[in-house]
C-alpha cells in the first residue's frame, strides 16, 4: 500500500512510489471527472437534449491539462496525514480543475484567444456550431454568448463538487480557502484588464509593482497556495502548517508565474506551441515589460511600447524587442527575481514538517514549475 | 411578535400583519446584502484598491429589485414551519439576490442592454469608466470583459451566501435545489440563445413548445419554484411538502413569465418604463410571437417575421405588428394560457396544508404576479 511513508533512496528520491500515488490519483481523478460529467449530462438532457453541447464544451476542456492544481492539493491534503486512499481530495481536485475550466472558458473570452491548448476555444467552438448550421443572426456573438454561460455552469459545477469534497470532513477553513481563492482570481483578472487599458502612462516603477501583485493574486496563489492549502485544510491541517504551506507555496507560483512571463517572450516555439514571441504581440503588461519600461532610457522605453500589442509583429521585430529587452537587464533581472523565489520556496520546504514522500513530491513539482520550458 | 399565525380578516386576509412581517424581513435583508458587501469590500481592498469598482458595480443592482425571490423564499421557509425570526432565509435570500444579479450582469452583456432597471448596465458603467479616465485600447471590450468578471465574482458570492445559509440546518436538500436552479436557468438561457439563432425555420407549433420549455426552465422555475422550495427546503419541509410547493409556483412561475411576454408587447411604456413593444424590436421568441407565427396563415408569417428583431421599428411599425399578433388570435390563446396556469396555481395553493398567514402571503404575491402591469 502507498500509505506508508516510501523510505527515500541514494539521493532522497522515491520516484517509483512517488509517480505510482501520483498515477493512481490522476486516474481517480480522471474518473471523477467523467463521472460528474455524466451526471450533469442527464440533467441536462431532462431540460433539453440541445442543452447537450454546454457540456461537451465543457469536457473539452477538463479532459486535458496538467493537472497541476489537483495534484497540489492531494499533495496538501497527503502531507497534512490525509489517507492516500481518501475521496476527498479528489473530489476537491476535480472541483479546481472545473474552476480552471470555467475560469478559461471567460478568459479566452476576454482575450479573444481563438485556440485553447490546441483546440478551438469553446467560444470558438459555439460560434463553429452557429456558422456550420448556418442559422441565423451573428454567429460571433452567438458563440461569446453561449461562452459566458459555458463558463457559468462550469463556475457552479465546480462549487457543487468542492461543497461535496467538504461533506463530512471539517469543510469550513477549506471553505474559506475556496471562496477567497475564487475572489483573488477574479480581482486579479479585472486587475490585469486595467493595467493594459491604463497603459505606458504610469510610471515604470509602479506598473512593475502593480505587475507583482497582479501576478500574485491572478496566478501564484491560484495556481499553487491556495489548491496546496485546500488539500492541507480538507485533512484538517492547523493555521501552522497552512501557513507554512502558504511559504512555500506563493513564492513557488510567483516563480512559476516569472517563468511564464518570460517563456511568453523568448519561450522557443518548437518546444512551447505558441509562435514566439507571442506575449509581445498580445501586449501584456507583464513583470518582464514593466520593469524593462522601468529600466530603459527614454528612448528605449518609447520604442518598447511602439511596438508593444502590436498583432502584426514580425519575427525581425519580435527579435528587436528582445534584445531590447535584454538589453535593459530586465530578463537578466527577472531570472534574478525567480532565483530568489525558487530558493525562498525551498527553503520553506526544507523547513516544512511533513513526510518524506510527501516532501520529495512536492519537490519535483516545484522543480517543475520553475524550470519548465513550455 | 409576528410569530403566531395571524387571525385572518373578514375577507380572509391579514394584511397588516403580513406587509409588517415582509417589511422587516426586506430590511433584514437589505441589511444583510450591505453587510455582506461591506465584507467584500474588505476582502477586495486588501487585494488592490483599484479593484473595488467590481463590487460598486454589483452593488448597484443588488441595492434594487422587487426582492420576489427572497420573499418566495421567506414564505417557503415560514409556511414549513420555520421561525418568522430565524437567520437562514435572510441569508438564503440575499443569495439568490446575488444570483439574480449575477445573471442579469451576463444577460446585459448577451442582450447588449445598455441600461438596467433605468441606469447603465454593468458592462456600460465598466465602458465609461474607460472612456472618462480616457484608457488606451477599446473602452467596450473593456467594459465587457470587466463585466464578465463582475458577474463571476457575484455568481461566487451568491454560492458563498448560500453555503452559509445552510450551515446548522439540514442543508443537504435545499443544496440539491439550489444547485439543479442554477444549471436550469442557465441551460434555459442557452436555449434561448438557440432560439433566436434558429429563427423562423422551424415549424411554429414546435416553436411555440419550445418556447414554453425555455420559459419554464429560465424563470418560471427560477424565479418562483425553486426559491419557494429552497425556502421550505432550509425549514426542513418533506419532500411531500416540497411537491406541493412546486404545484403551486410552477404554473405561477408560467404564468408570471407569459404575463412579462404580453408586456413587453402591449404594455403601456408610461406603466412599464420601456419603449413600446421593446421585445418586438429586440426580436424575442416568446410564446406569444411563436404562437402568433403558428396561427397565422403564411403571409401574416412572412410579415411577422420580416419585423421581428428589427431595432428600426417606429410605433406605426410596432402597432402594425401588434395588430397581426392580436390578428392571429395569439394574444387571446395566451391570455388563456395565463388563466389556465393561474387558475392551477391558485388551486394547488388552496390545497396548500400551511397556516393562514403564509396562505394569504403567498396569495397576494401570486395576484401580484400575474396581474401586474408592469
């Protein structure tokens, strides 16, 4: 059985043990997901059969993915002396995993992002469905349309799997968790909108402040503090060890975050999927451009943001603004910024009172996280 | 105290004791959604100050309304015995205040309604938020996509309400019903998406079905059925109860729903607030203009049709229109339809085993319901 503590080899790796628990779970989790989906799916089909197609946008989406959020709260709800066995994590797991997707669904909404991991996004994928039937009346805004309530059932569905996850455990601090996590990212969105509508006209050191802290609230504590505290909270876990998790885990996902800024930039695009450069093209106000505005001279600065949201930047171009961008030491800075994070994260980690499987897991999902290329 | 059953009056009904038990109960409930606002407030504050407009923006829908849910809910609670003093279906109200906000957030943006309840709509505030500070970038889509997540965080805190109006009762049902609410309205809207998209291709008489099914499933479930059994639902109410609670407020809910398609067609602007026949300009597939399309012989359909959806129309247009509805003996057959489904309503109602004073309450919110002209 996987519940006792694996002994750690040679060089403090279990990764047999390690990647089985992490298997077994992905495929209870899996199962989880379809099953919901199932479930909803007759319901569904009692209102109307042409509801149908909400749902299998839906599925498109929670059937791929990494999985990273689920795993951070087995992981935290494992570490935390959760049987390994329990449903409760998986449950939870499966619900932020319909929170991701709902929170993708309004996202490439907002972004006009026209695929999603690969696919067509689910407005995408509405607005197919209205040209391919050829009925009536704008096929775009009949695809946004139904996006927005894709993406509304999705946000409940999700909430009716974490209230289930929390039955018969001590649901509240979990609770809270929850609801302020939904709230950060939301906040955190909204936050995001606003520093690229505001644009270049603030100063460069307050745009790289306000990039850090939409970082933090949009993405660090989504995508690792709160599901590793969700998971800890489930089990029962103390304020201690949730707020040891908490130091752990939010400069993790600020490293993580760093990173993917900067892999948005100068990420290769036979390894990330996405053209290069991408992030330069869409505009986004990220750490990496506001503390490049911040550090280059007046002229730099202003041939940055000439070029800066620009959809129709060639590779020549995308080039230029890189080594711009090199040039006024922001990437060399922000790889110093991730550096630090990493290392405050680990060493939290060290620090953290738990198993040593759970330790050991935790750490090659947070090697990871931070020196993934894709 | 307003907590022993109220003597009825020579007419059978208690209206002094009833509208004093309502009025206290708005006020706690008014009470309640500023706190819990404030609370938010809070939260969002420590997030970033500039993120507060999103709760100013929901704000400026919850603090009006006819409050018909909550009350439904009120009542629900009350005639299954719970205590007129008793927090639960204050909380429960405010939540289902909160979803409704939520959804009329997302309907303005799929509608395109530019104004709510005489003030901008929310992606409309968000819009000249972007135009007054002079942002860079598109001010609408601005406005849609803080919208979209202004609604998002209202659909979560509709949720995080409606958690904590369970805590301490028997939860478990009323969840089940809060739950299967939402994923109706938002399969109905869907639908109704679907309607407009596939416009006058379809036979009339499965239009005027399916037009009846959207209804029921958009609101008359939503905005009658299920708060009234939710409310019942939180008093622990038996299944049996909970039955017989939806005999009444279905066909009440269809009703109520009908009578708003009759407005939004005859109603006279001055009463409801609205340009005349508004609904015939935005192209509405209700009931009435689906059955008016089924009736008609093939050249009062092709005229039906050609005006329907056009935002042009002038009111010679509109009373043209008008007249063909009447013509075709639509209106006369959903008057009908609305005196059939009162009639069920009040019937079931009478067969109602609660006191009298819920009786009369929920009586004098049924007339209201179907009689009103605005």
């Amino acid at each position: 059985m996987l519940s006792a503590p694996a002994t750690p080899d040679q060089d403090g790796s279990v990764p047999g043990a390690i990647s089985g628990e992490q298997d077994r779970f992905r495929s209870e989790l899996t199962r989880s997901i379809d099953a919901f989906l199932a479930e909803q799916r007759d319901v569904l089909a009692d209102i109307s059969a042409e509801s149908l197609p909400l749902i299998s946008s839906i599925a498109t989406l929670t059937s791929g993915g990494k999985r990273m959020r689920a795993l951070l709260c087995y992981w935290g709800w494992r570490a935390a002396g959760g049987s390994p066995t329990a449903s409760a994590p998986v449950t939870a797991g499966t619900a932020l995993e319909f929170f991701q997707a709902a929170a993708l669904i309004h996202d490439d909404i907002i972004d006009r992002s026209d695929t999603r991991r690969g696919r067509p996004s689910v407005h995408r994928q509405f607005t197919a469905r209205h040209t391919d039937a050829g009925w009536h009346l704008d096929p775009e805004r009949f695809g946004v349309a139904a996006a927005i309530l894709a993406g509304d059932l999705c946000l409940a569905f999700s909430e009716e799997l974490f209230t289930a996850s929390c039955s018969g455990t001590t649901g509240t601090a979990a609770r809270t968790i929850f609801n302020r996590m939904r709230t950060e990212v939301m906040a955190g969105q909204y936050l995001d909108l606003l520093e690229e509508a505001v644009g270049p006209d603030q100063t460069p050191e307050v745009a790289a402040d306000r990039a850090l802290n939409i970082l933090r609230f949009k993405s660090a504590k989504y995508s690792m503090e709160r599901p590793l505290m969700l998971g800890g909270a489930l089990a029962g876990a103390d304020d201690r060890l949730l707020s040891a998790y908490s130091d752990f885990a939010l400069p993790l996902g600020e490293a993580f975050q760093l990173r993917d800024d900067v892999l948005g930039v100068f990420g290769d695009p036979e390894v990330t999927g996405k053209p290069a450069g991408d992030d330069l093209r869409e505009g986004k106000r990220t750490f990496l451009v506001a503390r490049a505005l911040g550090s280059g001279r007046d002229g730099v600065r202003a041939r940055i943001n000439a070029m800066l949201g620009d959809t129709s930047l060639d590779d020549a171009a995308v080039g230029m603004l890189r080594g711009l961008i090199i040039d006024t030491g922001a990437l060399a800075h922000t790889e110093q910024l991730i550096a630090v994070k990493s290392e405050a994260a680990f060493a939290a980690l060290d620090r953290l009172e738990v198993d040593a499987v759970s330790r050991r897991a935790l750490s090659l999902l947070a090697e990871a996280a931070v020196t993934r290329t894709a």
